[in-house]
C-alpha cells in the first residue's frame, strides 16, 4: 500500500470514492449522485487550495483505497494560541484490511506534521458513530474521545411550524446586548452547562481560553459570523439566544438548501420556562422560506433541548464520537511516527 498526496490525476476517482462513502453528512437527503458528486468536489477543491492541509490518498496498485483530509482551523490556532487542525475525512473504502487503510492514512498524517511542524499539533475529528473500525484506529494512535454529538434536522417539504404563545419577548439582537449575551453564553457551555462540550472536556487545550470561547462565539456571532442572532428578552434584559447560519454551497451544489441553529442558549436563572423552545421555534421561522432543510446539534446527554426540537417537529439523522489529539512537541515519545 502507498500513501501519497493527492494528484490532479486521481480528482476525479477521489470524488467518487467520497461521494459513494456512506456516512458522508448529508447522505440523509437522499441527494441525487451527480450533485453530490460536485459538492465533493467543491469540498476538495477548498481543502486542496489550503496551503497547510493536507489530502492524502491511499493505494493497492492502482486502485484508491482510502482518503484522509486536514484542514488548519485558522481562527481556533489564533484563539487558543497553538496549532489546531481538524481531519475533514478519514474513509477506508472496499480494502480488504480497512484497520491497515486508516492506520496507515493516520501514520503518515503525523509524520507529515512531525516532519513539517517540529511536533505534532492539536487536531480534532468527527467519526460517525457506526463507523466502528475508524474509531478503533483512532484510538489506537492516541485520539482521545471527547464527546457524542447528535444532529437533528426539520424538513420544510414535510413539517409544519407550530404556533406558540411567547412567554418573553423575541426581537434582533442589538449592539447593547452583547456583554448580556457573552455572560449568558460563558455561563451556559462552561460552569452551568448542562452536558460537557468537546471544549471543556479536553484537557489539552487552556483552561483560560476554554472559559473565554463560547463569550467570543456570540461576540463573532453579532459581529457577522452568523446571518441572523435572535434575543429573548425579559423585564428589559437578555436572558437567551440563538444564531441562524446560512449554508450557500448546499443550495448551489446539492440543490437542497440545508441551513442550521448554531448556537444557542438561555441564562441559568430562565430555564425550564418554554423560553428555549419559543426562541428556536422563531429561528426557525426566519429561516424556512429559506431552506430546504433547518438542522441543530447538541451533545448526546443534553436531552431538555432535545425534548424541545421533537416537539418542534426535527428529528434526529446523524451521530458522532467527537474526538482530539493532543499536541505533541518534538522529542516527545509516540509510536505513530
């Protein structure tokens, strides 16, 4: 088997063996081959033009056996004030030894980041849960697991929106209400959390920065990092939020428009209130005329906010084991590389 850099050669059998994997996001759609086939290769296209990812190919003879992608998470490496990259895709196709496709993939990962680095970095992965020999493999070489994430999505063609009586107030989030929401938001994924995040379950990464992450996130959010921050407002405060983000590469590529909630919370003090459920159920209705499909995720142990998007009408189509690696400087001991 030889491991290599993916060559302009191989584009076109690298989307399909991609397309064809089975637990790709988004499969659930039941979207059309040929247009997934060009937002694989939309999705290559932009991980190849990074100057520090990597696209590796595995191959017996002259058949592709197996793909892994690393991107560089440029904002998280400036934030947490270390290298962090995450694996895109890690897919050992119809190989008789899939366990020897994916241990190899992720040897020669390392040893290109040793080799370019000095040392091994964070990175970060997201397994489909069912995908039990990649999440062996992972741990074989030293991932760790962090989380399990759920999906849920709402499909507009199929499901109606449901009328609420608002026990708060739901408005646009204005400039004024940003320290308000970076206290709610600190408060809700960190020390009042209701399951452990991916962030403050890894040991790896600075405490001060992981106290300081989701405070940035809303910030980043108000700023222009989502299109659409809705405030729930009570006796003339903020007590809860949510973002809409638009995906414009679903509608373009897959002819399906699937836009998400990204973050979303509500102050300690105003929980158990119906105000979370009424404050998606309006995220939601700004963005139905817009999508073709409203998806929302969470960890698998936060069941109150699971509760909330059944009664709304989602239902769950994708799990994940979230997992990490710690970074590792030269001369450290690993026998990976």
């Amino acid at each position: 088997m030889k491991i290599k850099s993916l060559t302009k050669d191989m584009i076109d059998e690298a989307i399909h063996f991609v397309s064809a994997h089975r637990f790709q996001p988004y499969k659930e759609y039941e979207i059309e081959d040929d247009r997934f086939a060009e937002f694989t290769k939309h999705v290559l296209s932009e991980l190849s033009s990074g100057g520090e990812n990597l696209v590796l190919a595995a191959e017996e003879g002259a058949r592709l056996v197996g793909i892994l992608t690393l991107k560089k998470l440029a904002w998280d490496t400036d934030f947490f004030g270390m290298d962090m990259f995450d694996i895109d895709h890690i897919i050992a196709g119809e190989s008789d030894d899939k366990h020897g496709v994916a241990s190899r993939l992720i040897q020669s990962m390392l040893k290109r980041l040793r080799e370019r680095n000095g040392g091994i970095p964070h990175i970060s992965v997201r397994i489909n849960t069912e995908d039990i020999p990649t999440v062996h493999e992972l741990e074989r070489h030293d991932f760790k697991l962090m989380t399990t994430l759920v999906t849920y999505s709402f499909d507009v063609a199929k499901q109606k929106m449901i009328d609420f009586d608002a026990p708060c107030v739901l408005r646009d989030f204005t400039a004024t209400d940003i320290q308000t929401l970076r206290q709610i938001s600190r408060d809700s994924f960190t020390s009042n959390s209701v399951a452990t995040n991916r962030f403050v379950a890894d040991a790896s990464l600075p405490r001060d920065r992981v106290e300081r992450l989701y405070s940035a996130w809303v910030e980043n959010s108000c700023r222009g990092l989502a299109d659409k921050v809705i405030v729930a407002e009570s006796d003339g405060r903020p007590i809860a939020f949510t973002t809409c983000k638009l995906n414009p590469s679903t509608g373009k590529f897959l002819n399906k428009s699937i836009n998400s909630m990204v973050l979303s919370a509500v102050s300690s003090a105003s929980r158990t209130r119906g105000v979370y459920t009424n404050m998606i159920n309006a995220g939601l209705e700004w963005l139905y005329d817009k999508s073709d499909a409203v998806e929302v995720g969470t960890e698998v142990g936060n069941f109150p906010v699971q509760k909330a998007w059944t009664k709304l009408g989602f239902k769950i189509i994708r799990s994940q084991y979230a997992l990490a690696r710690a970074p590792q400087v030269m001369g450290g001991n690993s026998r990976d590389v």
